[in-house]
C-alpha cells in the first residue's frame, strides 16, 4: 500500500508587539503559537509615544512565537482531494 498523503510540516514565526521591556514579562503569544524567548524577550525593536504634538521613539522588547502547520500534500504522483493515483 503506497503512501496517498505526504503532509508538510511548516513552522509559522511571529513577533509579538514591541512593548517597553519591563511590560514584556507577561506578553503572552496568540492562541495556538508557543513562545520561544524568555523573560523580557529580545530587545530588538523600538515602540513610540505621541506626547503632544511630538512622537517620541524609545528601545524595547518582544516575544518571538511559532506555530507547527500541518499542509495537506498528496505524496508524488497522485492528486486530488483523495490523494488518488492512476
């Protein structure tokens, strides 16, 4: 019995809002993504505040989060929505 399905495994990245890194402690990621940077994340963004009629730009923090996606794929020489051969 030859394999109809050969599904992909696809890893979805996200980064969470840029937030100031003493707030980052509790971000959490959205539903279903799993957070792969600890404590305060990583300082690798900047976030802004309006104050008055200036914005002002300082250094902050996000989570980085994945998600595992499985693709339906029909394995080589078949297709459809059944996966079917010759």
């Amino acid at each position: 019995q030859m394999k109809k399905r050969c599904d992909q495994k696809l890893l979805i990245r996200m980064k969470t809002e840029c937030v100031p890194c003493s707030l980052n402690l509790e971000t959490q990621c959205p539903a279903g993504y799993t957070k792969i940077t600890n404590g305060t994340g990583i300082s690798d963004c900047r976030y802004y505040l309006e104050i008055k009629t200036h914005t002002l730009s300082f250094p902050g923090c996000r989570h980085h989060c994945v998600k595992e996606f499985e693709q339906p794929e029909c394995c080589q020489g078949r297709w459809g929505p059944d996966c079917l051969g010759k």
